[in-house]
C-alpha cells in the first residue's frame, strides 16, 4: 500500500494528463490503494453511477413512488464485536494510536436491489460500481476551488431524535477528544500541499435523515491555499491525503497496521474515496454508509482510551441505515 505501487502511479499520471487536458474526469479509490480506478467523464456511466452535491454523470431516475421496505440488520454479535474492539483496545493502552476506526460487517436483508437503492435514496453524495455496491455518503473528503482546498472530516454521530442530542454530543468528552485528533491529522495532511492551514469552522452539528431516525453528524471544516497550476499535480495532491484520516486514525501508519490486524480482511472500495474533478473544481467524498451487492453493510467507529464496548457497538449498528424515505 504505497505510493509507488504501479497502479498508483498509473491513475495519478492519468489524472494529472486529464486535468492537464481540460478533461473532465471521475475517480474511485479503494481503501488499501490497490484497485484505483479513473474513467473521463463522458466514458464513466457505462460502469460507475455518481450523484457529487448535485453535480451528476446521469441524468436524474424518475424517483418511484415510496413504498414500504424491508431493512433488517443482523450485526455481529456483541461478544464477537468485543473482542476486536480488546484487540484494538490493548494497542491503545500500549501507546500505538490515540485512535483506531474499527468497523465491521452487518447483514442486511431488504428486498430493494442496489440499483434501486441508488435510485431512491437522499445523499450529499452517492454513488453505486455497477454490480457490486452503492454508498450513500454524507462526509466530504476535499473539495479544490479557485486555489483553496477544503476537507471536511466527520467524527461523533448521535441519535438526533435523543432530547438535546447537539447539545450532549458536543459537551461529550471522548467525542470532542476523538474529533480534536482526526481535525489535527488531517490539517498536517492537508499541509503537506497547501499553505495557510487552518480550521474555518470547528465542530458544526448538522442531521442525516434516514429510513429510521434523524441522525446527528460532526463536522469541521479545514482551509488552504494551494499554488497555481495545481491542476498538473491534481493526482499526486488526491493520493498524498490518503487513506482519509477520519477512517482510518492517528499515527496513520501505525493505525493501518492495527486495522489490518484486527479486521483480518481489506475493506475494498469501503472508506476508500470517490470523486470527480471538471472545470477547475474537484469535489470528493469518503466512501462510508456502503453496502455491497451481497448484503454487506460496512460501519463502524473510532476507539479511543475512553471507549465503552457496548457504546461503540451499538453506534456501529446505528450507522447501518439508507437514506430512503
């Protein structure tokens, strides 16, 4: 998983030749950097849907009338959960990470097809690889325009419909340490490229409306300034920040060796990244809120020294959900 893996160099070289060109392009990058993918835009539709804050490759589906939908959620069980989170937990007490995001799978079963999901659900973004997933993302990974470029990293997630839901996850202790950490890490990532880093807005509260609940979500907001001409290294700026901070922990490297540990398995297209640039701008979002053409639905959370088993569990089952409705 490193930077000089040929199928790394061969998608940054195509996306700094296409950005060079004044060539509309989309991309989909896994989480272990190993099956990247970048497709021009007008030659992207025939394999990859996307919807980017409005920004498309498709024209819009008619949205079918809303008719009642099976979503069941079978998690792994709560002993089986807790012994991955011991297994991350013990790295913590050793010093290894301040913060490890630990996810696993839940099985779904819905009677919706992933395409159909796609079609009737509500996201900032979404997206679906045709035959194998669809996500529905409300997390911001960078957005580039006019010489500034924006992340938007997503850390705590609370019931919205609890009585004073903003209030007790912002005033919660681990939560707010959990977020510090993710807001430095990704302001020292975002330096390696830009100048003049700085938080724009910290901790901002906003709710997800999903097939089940509200949801409460927060974000904070990280700026820079990058030099002219940064098109011609638009590729090499997408692949330095990677894997996003928010999904994988602080020290990164160190994190991934303890997620590949505990997780026994890679995670694929899940909490990798997707995105497309057109026009100067570039817009991208992390890839969480996925489920596969099998049922798998990926979630989970970040562990720290003051997780609790039982909390952690049950927001890695919270996050399971589509925004259909």
């Amino acid at each position: 998983m490193t930077i000089g893996d040929s199928a790394v160099k061969e998608c940054i070289h195509e996306m700094n030749r296409l950005a060079i060109a004044g060539i509309p392009f989309v991309f989909l990058i896994d989480f272990e950097l190993q099956k990247p993918k970048v497709w021009r835009m007008d030659q992207s539709s025939e394999e990859f849907l996307f919807s980017f804050n409005g920004y498309s490759n498709h024209e819009a589906f008619h949205q079918p009338t809303l008719l009642p939908f099976r979503f069941e959620k079978n998690p792994i069980d709560i002993a089986q959960y807790a012994r991955m989170f011991q297994k991350t937990f013990q790295h913590i007490r050793k010093g290894d990470s301040y913060l490890v995001n630990l996810t696993t799978n839940t099985q779904v079963k819905t009677d919706m097809e992933i395409d159909e999901m796609y079609a009737r659900s509500h996201s900032k973004y979404k997206c679906m690889l045709k035959g194998s997933f669809v996500c529905f993302s409300p997390e911001c990974f960078i957005r580039i325009e006019q010489n500034t470029i924006h992340a938007f990293p997503m850390k705590g997630t609370i019931n919205a419909e609890n009585p004073n839901a903003r209030e007790e996850i912002l005033k919660n202790e681990k939560e707010s340490a959990e977020h510090a950490t993710i807001v430095d890490l990704i302001r020292n990532d975002l330096s390696m490229v830009a100048k003049d880093v700085y938080v724009s807005r910290y901790r901002y509260y906003e709710i997800i409306r999903t097939n089940d609940r509200l949801i409460g979500q927060v974000s904070s907001e990280i700026k820079g300034k990058l030099d002219t001409g940064f098109e011609k290294n638009i590729g090499d700026i997408i692949f330095s920040q990677l894997p996003a901070g928010s999904v994988s922990g602080a020290p990164k490297k160190k994190t991934l060796e303890i997620i590949r540990e505990v997780e026994e398995g890679d995670r694929g297209y899940y909490t990798g990244i997707s995105g497309y640039y057109a026009e100067g701008v570039l817009d991208s979002c992390v890839l969480i809120r996925f489920i596969d053409e099998d049922g798998h639905y990926r979630s989970g959370g970040g562990i720290t020294s003051r997780s609790e088993v039982a909390t952690e569990y049950q927001e890695m089952i919270d996050k399971v959900y589509v925004p259909v409705y």
